[in-house]
C-alpha cells in the first residue's frame, strides 16, 4: 500500500490565516485572557458551532484554555470539557464561569489595597518559585515586584474563590509581561541576555511606579472579560481524554476539540511559569511527571520514558504509518529512534482516546478535530489522514478532511479540520 500524504490541492488552496490561530484571541475578551499556546482560534470554534442547528451538548475532551466550552456557552449550549492539566483545569473554570457585579467590585477593592501596599512598601513578598536559572526569566527589580504582589493578593484575598482567581489571572499577565521571553514564534524562546524590550525601556524612568500601572491594566483588562458572562455556565473538569467519563447522559452532540499536534513535544514546558508561581508545581520533577500522563509529553523524566516505550500489540494503526516510523527512526542516528517511539505512542494514545471518544457521542453527533500534519526530519507525516483511518476503523458513519490554513511558509505543513459523523 502506498504511503498517503496529506492532500495536495488542499494545501494549494489555503493560505496562512492569522485569524484561524491563538492571534485572533488576543484581544477577543476572556479568550485573551493569557496567551498560551494550547489555545486555538474562537474563530474556528465559532465557524463550527453557527453550522450547528439548535441547542447543543458540546463536548471537549482537550480543554487546554477552554476556548471551545466558553464559545459554546456564550452561545447558549451545554458544555463539558476535559483536560488532564490542573492549572489548566483551574484556568478553565475561572475563564467560563459567571461573576456577579459584587465580585467584580470585590476585585476592584483588593487591586486598591495590593497597590497601596505595593506603593508603601508594605507587606510580606512571597518567595520567588524554584524555578531554575531564574535570571533567564526575570530582571531583580521585576522579579521583586512579582514577589511582593503576589504577596498582597494572598494577605487582601487569601481564599479561594472567583475574587482571588481573577486577581491571579490578571498577575499571570504581568508575570508574563515583565519576563523575559520572547514570542517570535507560536511557542516561546528566551530574549538574549541584558535585552530591554521597548515597553520595558520605559520603566526604567520611575520603574515601581510603572511596574504598578501595569498590574492595575492587567486588572481591568481582566475585569473588562468577566464582566460579559456566558449566557450558559460551562463545566470544565479534569480526566484523562484517553478514559473519557460520560460527560452527557444521552451522549454528545457536538465534539469540538484541538489535540496536541505530534511536533508539539510539549505544552507543559511553556506552562511551567504559571504552575510554579500558583503553586501546581513545586519542584522541576513534577513537571516531567505531569508530561508523561499527558499525551505528546517529552518534559524532563518523560523523554526517557519515551525512549524504552514499546508499542501495545492490540493498537490499531493504519499499515502506513510503520513504514513512516521506520523512516523517521533511520533518518538521524542519534535522535530518529526515540522521535520514531514518540510518534507512535502519540498515536496509540490517540487511538485510546477516539476509542472512547466515539462511546461518548450521541448517534448522528458530528466530531471536529483541529489538527495539523507533521514534519520529522524530511518525513512528512499525514496526522490527518491517521485520525480520519482511525475513525473509520471505529465505524463512524462518515468522515470529511478540510484544510483550514497553512501552518508555516513550508507549503506542505496544513491545519485541517478532521470531521466524522458518528
């Protein structure tokens, strides 16, 4: 059997489309919340749901930000989502849930009280996260700042709740807004040493002073998304989407979801920042741990793991794809055989979860999965069409591949939209 690629006019015909990516988000509300690269276009999620006739059980068993559930409840549907991430997870249900004007008042209140203690020198700073190499990250008199402001946000909101969420929402931005990372590309790389960028120039002036105004607009850019609730609350839960609970008691209408790309090695490394500072990680091990429960994670411990996996002999696979592995595995002497083993547990836990995926559906419920084809060394890799087998080899009624963008100047690298009706 000849090796399919992924289809050609497809690729031909669709262009790169930044209103199809994480950008569109930016400034669209909650959605713009954090910039994390889990999150994908409102957008697409958008485009699918006005297609839908009715009211919809929407199901996503990848949260990630929850773009899907808050898209789907802003419209009046039910919606469930999954993700294995506690940050994530905790991400999720602050980013869906319904405040009342007294909560947003609360919020006011305490952001008055942190600056003034910020402003008197007042307080006691928490100690900065164990978070390695930390002067790659942060200036000392930003990584001061952060210190004492999350300090008095736990002495003016010190439970749990949707005040103190939404605090912590608007203290992630500003984390992320005076470090030092750089986003020239979908994921995160690091400035080179001493580099100031221009917004950061002008702190340098009255620093504290501006510092400050910068969490206070963090706080109103926060304020100014909660404000406008979902019509319909959406529930975020944590589970693994390879063992998927019956979220819907008559099963799902609707599966919108955005799975881990096989290139994308690993969410939790730019999550890493998030999850020290709010406590989901307290030392480096963690993270690697996390990434091994999680699927397509090569974080520290994890990538070891990967290296003695072996694949489960009642997986299927579509014939194709082991003479792919075999390529990719004889392609670099030093790295082919572990990214080889990668691929293919990505795809056996990928099979695990269509498998439950599919008994999670209602009869007729129509599944999207946004996802782009991959790139190993000179092997390109048809993930599109590996999911479109996998899912008839599970006997869904009717399978489509539409391609959605281009992923990058390489004109072979495409973002589809995998559908199958069940």
């Amino acid at each position: 059997m000849s090796t399919p690629t992924s289809v050609a006019h497809d690729a031909v015909a669709v262009k790169q489309r930044a209103d199809l990516t994480f950008k569109h988000n930016m400034s669209n509300g909650r959605h713009g919340w954090l910039r994390l690269t889990p999150a994908y276009s409102v957008k697409v999620v958008d485009d699918i749901l006005c297609d839908s006739e009715g009211r919809a059980n929407v199901f996503d068993p990848f949260s990630g930000t929850a773009t899907t559930p808050l898209c789907a409840g802003m419209r009046g549907h039910a919606a469930v989502a999954l993700d294995i991430n506690p940050f994530l997870v905790w991400f999720g249900q602050a980013k869906v849930r319904a405040y009342s004007d007294d909560d947003l008042a609360h919020v006011e209140q305490c952001t008055r009280e942190v600056l003034s203690s910020l402003r008197r020198g007042a307080g006691q700073a928490v100690a900065p996260p164990p978070i390695s190499n930390m002067d790659r990250w942060w200036g000392k008199m930003e990584l001061g700042f952060l210190c004492a402001a999350k300090g008095g946000i736990e002495a003016v909101c010190p439970d749990p709740g949707p005040v103190r969420d939404l605090l912590l929402i608007a203290f992630c931005r500003t984390m992320m807004a005076l470090s030092n990372v750089a986003f020239n590309h979908q994921s995160m790389s690091f400035k080179p040493r001493g580099a100031v960028s221009g917004q950061m120039a002008l702190f340098r002036e009255d620093e504290p002073k501006a510092l400050r105004a910068r969490f206070h607009e963090d706080v109103r850019f926060v304020l100014a998304g909660a404000s406008l609730n979902p019509s319909r609350v959406p529930h975020v839960l944590q589970g693994d989407s390879r063992h998927i609970p019956r979220v819907f008691d008559d099963g799902a209408d609707l599966l919108i979801t955005s799975p881990p790309y096989p290139n994308r090695m690993s969410y939790i490394r730019e999550l890493r920042p998030y999850m020290f500072w709010l406590g989901f990680l307290k030392e480096a091990r963690e993270a690697g741990e996390m990434d091994w429960e999680a699927i397509g994670g090569t974080w520290g411990i994890a990538t070891s793991r990967v290296a003695s996996w072996e694949r489960t002999a009642n997986t299927f696979t579509p014939p194709y794809l082991a003479g792919l592995l075999d390529r990719i595995r004889r392609s670099d002497a030093k790295s082919g055989d572990i990214l080889a083993r990668y691929v293919g547990k990505y795809f056996e836990d990928i099979w695990l979860h269509l498998q439950s995926a599919v008994q999670a559906m209602k009869p007729g419920g129509e599944m999207h999965y946004i996802v782009g084809n991959s790139k190993f060394y000179d092997v390109l890799v048809p993930v599109e069409r590996v999911y479109e087998d996998m899912l008839k080899q599970l006997g869904v009624a009717h399978t489509e591949i539409r391609a959605l963008r281009k992923r990058s100047s390489k004109k072979e690298l495409v973002e589809y939209d995998v559908i199958a009706t069940v």
